[in-house]
C-alpha cells in the first residue's frame, strides 16, 4: 500500500509543476507591467525607483530564475497583488472561499445522496415505469443548462412564491443557521441537479452491470432476501466506479459552480473569476486557477488511495 | 463493387436499428426541425436580428412579434433563430476540432507508444486538472472574445476523451495480426495509422463528437449569459441571455429569458438523446 501510495505521489508531482509552468507562462503574456502585480501598491510612492525595484524582484533575471522565485514566493503562501484593487490576493481569496466551499460541498452532499438512490431505484426495476422516469431525469439534468434552471428556479420559488430569498449568501446582520439553509438551499439544489443525473446514470449502469454477475446469483440460490442481496452484495461493489465519477465531475463542479455563483449572487471564489476576468486582472486569474487544479489534482490523488484502499486489484495494476 | 454494396446493407440495418430506438427519433427529429429552422432563418422572419425599434421596446408576445422584443426592441424570435446557426456552428466546431486533436494525439500515443506516449499522457492529466469554465476564461481573457477563439479554446480544453477513447483503441489494435502484415509488406508508419487502424477505432469517436456539441452549445450558452463568450454585439443563443443576468428582466419580462433558454435545452436534450442511442448502436455493452 505504502509503495503504491508513493508512486501515485510521484506520478503527481510533474503534473503540479508542469501545471505552473503553463500558469507562469500565462503570467508572461498577459498584457501589463509584471511590477503591478508583485508588490504591494502602497510602495509604489511618486519617487519610487523602478529600476532598482525592477532589479530587487529580479525581473531583469533569465526567465527560468524567474519562474523559481515565482514558485518559491507561491510555496511560501506570496500570491502577489491584485491588479484592479491591489489587495493582496491570498487575502481575497480566504475570505471568498468558505462561501464556495459551503455550496460546492452542499451540492456535492446533496448529488451523491439522491444520485445514488435514484439509480439504485431506477435498476431494482430495469425498463419499468420508475426506471424510464429515472432515465428521463437523468437526460434532462445533463441537457438543461444550469444557470437557465437557476433563473427558473428564482422566477419561480423566489418571485412568485417567495418561499426563498432571491440570492447573496446572508442577510446583514443575521446570523442563524435558519438563514444561512434558506439562502443556500436552491443553489445548492440547482448545482447539484446535473451531478445528481450524472450520479444516477452512472449509478444504474453500473447496478445493472454488476446484478449480471455470477455472484449475485450464488447469493440469490442461497435464499438471500432481494434486500439484502441489493444493499450488502452488490451495491458495495457498484458504488466504486460512482466514487470514480464523483472525482471526474469535480473539474464540472467547478465550472458549475462559478456560473450558479453568479446567478444567486453567491459571495465565492466563482465571482470573484468573473470579476476577475471582465476587469482583465491577470494575476488573480492566474493564481486562482493554479489552486483550483490543484485542489483537483489532490481530490483526484485522495479518491485514488481510497479506491486502492477499497479495492486490492488496484494495488497490483 | 461488392464492398459498397455490403456497407449500404449495414448502414440500411443500423438505420433500421436505430429507428426502433424512440427517443433517439424524437432526438433526431428535434435536431433536423430546430437546425433546418436556423438555417432558414431568413424565410421564417422578416425581422432582422440586430434591427434596434426604439419605438417597441420590451414589448410582450403578440401576433406581430412572436416572441416579444427585448429592451431595444429587436425581435427575439429572430435573434433566437439566427443566434442559434452560430452557437450549433460554434459547438460543432468545437467538437469536431477537440476530436481532431484528440483522434491525432490518441493515435499517434497509442501507436508510438514510450515517451511520446508519456508526454501526452501527463499533458491530458494537465488539461483534465483545469476546469474547463476557467481554462476558457483564461484563454479569453488573453485573447479576446472572438466566434474563432471561442471555437480553439473548446479545442484545446475538450480533446482528452477522444484521446483517451483513441488511445485505448490502439493500445489492444496496434498488435493485431492484420496490422503486422502491413508493416510485413513495408507500409509506412503513417499509412497504417491512418489508413489502416484509425478506421477501426473511429466509430465511438462520433458519439462523442455529438455529445460533445451538445456540451459546447451549453458551455456558449452559459459564457454569453456571463458575458464572456462572443462579443455581446452578435446574437447567439448564450448572449441573447446575457440580458437575464439583471433580476429585473427575470421578474418581469419572461420572455426574454424563458424562450430562448427552452430552445437551448430543447436542442441540446435532442442533441444528447440522439447521441445516447447512437451509442447504444455501436457499443451495446454499455
């Protein structure tokens, strides 16, 4: 396991630095004076000297000594400087990324639990009335785009019933869970509805796949109840590719996620993208998506260990 | 004369086969009505997509226009229908550039094999960290918003499936018997990658292409809403959105927002039933 677990780490490892280089060279061709975005904007008084700045932040170095500095500051947590506001970028983005966290983890919650009961519904019956109206669902949820339904949604539940607020994340000034869950309901509801068809397809396909196997049929020979057949034979074994499409739909996640921000006004790191790039501010792009793939990239290692965990086949590949 | 003869049969019985599939029908259906609808555009509007009235602005659904006008009085019916021969265009593009590169660097990896094999595969690992929304706000962001631009940055960021599909394919093709007499006979690398394997690897490549169109239409549709995708000046069917953003015109003009976001869905849900039963067809196992 350890062996295993090592040579994933170093498989890994070029991917993060190669992801940085693309990340830096990003940097490189955005249009602006690198300097801007290096240090801190107060610094930058009337008699400043630019040149000897220039020659402290080694910007007259060769390119590659260039990129080590860049990396080194990253690793020490220096993300630079925003170009529009010259805040300081980790500042920003520690105060955006709860609010991301909360939706994105609420919908991936919500998605995991009614996509795996869907599918586990939809192929105890395969090709019956509950199944179609499962398949149905499933086609609509990866068909509909999300930010359409989220105004549906708003139109709807927010306008004309108003059984929820139309968007933002709190009221100002309160601070109770109650308001917190009303707010976060229908974007978490909405994000999570293209995952939950994924989830749920996926789910059955590979149900159905597995009630196929010689296994399933020892144990129903055996007199084991069709329930207990269902819930300890084979969806132990079904749930494993789920796990694999729940990582593969983490960078889908993401993307959803910035769009859904915008339309319920949602307070995260995906506006904060699109302010971002309306206002053409470089470095914040560039930064932001060097964490998001990273995070990606370490969500994808993490599910990796638990399938090795979960399924010794994997080990020995 | 034979082999022609023979591959009409199979077209005919794949036809046949398809035909028994409903949903797939009903999706083709809705892809050849709202396509032919776009392309004729021209005869089923008079309204021209870009003709501001100021003197009609906002107006609700009547006989005069079909599906309202917008807050500077152009005909959403005819903005629909034009906006929607760019973005099926923009997404088919698309599609067909990422499967391009994809069946390329698929092939090419799967059959090499050794380093190039491992570039490209750690260079997939790379495109497949970065979600895809950013990597084209990025691209944008650096580039300008541009029909061209748009369409190579869902290139770029979307071959790895048909990479990854390709690739496969060669890995268990490239040792068969049939593929060491042609090197046996000296035929050149490129000759039997491309003449002689490819077309056997070839055929899952095209359910992915339409459900990859069906992804791009939307992934348009949700850049033009943001305003991020084509210049907010031309119609397609993500900026005719655009104007939703604003709580006002969800709350109180409907159709500016609820039309052309039905259509969408309703292409994009024919689009994926459609590809869903072609996979049914060539690959029953799944």
């Amino acid at each position: 396991m350890l062996s295993y677990f090592i040579k994933r780490l170093l498989a890994v490892i070029p991917i993060l630095v190669l992801t940085s280089i693309i990340v830096f060279a990003g940097l490189q061709l955005a249009p602006g004076d690198p300097l801007t975005h290096l240090i801190d904007p107060m610094e930058m008084t009337a008699d400043f000297d630019r040149e000897a700045l220039e020659e402290e932040y080694g910007l007259n170095d060769p390119i590659y000594v260039q990129y080590f500095s860049w990396a080194g500051s990253l690793i020490q947590g220096e993300l630079g400087y925003s170009l529009v506001n010259g805040a300081k970028i980790s500042d920003v983005i520690f105060r955006r990324l709860p609010a991301t966290f909360e939706l994105a983890g609420a919908a991936l919650f919500i998605s995991s639990i009614l996509g795996i009961l869907l599918g586990l519904i939809s192929s105890i019956k395969p090709n019956s009335s509950i199944d179609y109206f499962g398949q149905g669902f499933g086609v609509l949820g990866v068909s509909i785009p999300d930010f359409f339904l989220g105004i549906c949604a708003i139109q709807i539940f927010a306008v004309t019933l108003g059984w929820f607020p139309v968007g933002g994340r709190l009221e100002y000034g309160t601070e109770g869970f109650l308001d917190r869950a009303d707010h976060l309901i229908m974007p978490a509801l909405i994000l999570g509805f293209s995952l939950t068809a994924a989830v749920m397809r996926f789910t059955r396909g590979s149900m159905l796949d597995i009630l196929n196997k010689d296994y399933i049929k020892t144990a129903r020979s055996k007199g084991i109840p069709e329930r207990v057949v269902y819930a300890k034979h084979a969806l132990r074994n079904a749930l494993m590719p789920v796990v694999l499409i729940l990582m593969f739909r983490l960078p889908f996640l993401v993307g959803g996620t910035i769009v859904i921000e915008r339309v319920f006004n949602w307070p995260g790191m995906g506006s904060m993208i699109i302010e971002a790039v309306t206002g053409n501010d470089y470095p914040v792009i560039m930064v932001t998506t060097l964490l998001v793939s990273y995070v990606i990239l370490l969500a994808s290692l993490l599910v990796d260990l638990i399938t090795a965990l979960l399924d010794p086949r994997v080990r020995f590949e | 004369m034979k082999s022609v003869t023979t591959r009409s049969s199979i077209v005919q019985k794949q036809w046949s086969n398809l035909k028994r599939n409903r949903l797939a029908v009903f999706g083709l259906f809705i892809i050849v009505v709202l396509g032919l609808a776009t392309i004729f555009a021209d005869l089923l509007t008079s309204y021209s997509p870009n003709g501001v009235d100021l003197s009609n602005r906002v107006q609700p659904p009547s006989t005069e226009h079909f599906l309202g006008t917008d807050k500077l009085g152009r005909d959403v019916f005819s903005r629909v229908l034009y906006g929607g021969r760019l973005s099926i265009t923009i997404g088919l593009c698309g599609a067909l550039g990422a499967a391009f590169l994809g069946v390329i660097f698929g092939s090419i990896g799967g059959y090499f094999g050794g380093w190039v094999d491992r570039i490209l595969l750690r260079l997939s690992e790379v495109v497949m960290s970065f979600p895809a929304l950013v990597l084209i706000m990025i691209f944008i962001a650096i580039f300008g918003q541009d029909v061209f631009n748009l369409i190579i940055v869902f290139a770029v960021t979307g071959w790895i499936g048909e990479y990854r599909l390709v690739r496969g394919r060669f890995l268990s093709l490239k040792n068969e018997y049939f593929v060491e007499s042609c090197r046996a006979y000296g035929m050149s690398n490129l000759r039997i990658i491309f003449g002689q394997i490819l077309p056997n690897a070839i055929t899952p490549v095209i359910v992915s292409v339409t459900l990859a169109t069906a992804l791009y239409v939307i992934a348009e549709a949700g850049l033009g809403y943001l305003g991020l995708g084509v210049p907010p000046t031309t119609p397609t069917w993500g900026n005719i959105l655009n104007s939703a953003q604003s709580i006002d015109v969800v709350r109180e003009y409907w159709w500016l927002w609820l039309f052309p976001g039905s259509v969408i869905s309703l292409f994009v849900l024919g689009v994926n039933t459609f590809g869903d039963g072609l996979r049914d067809l060539i690959d029953p196992n799944q």
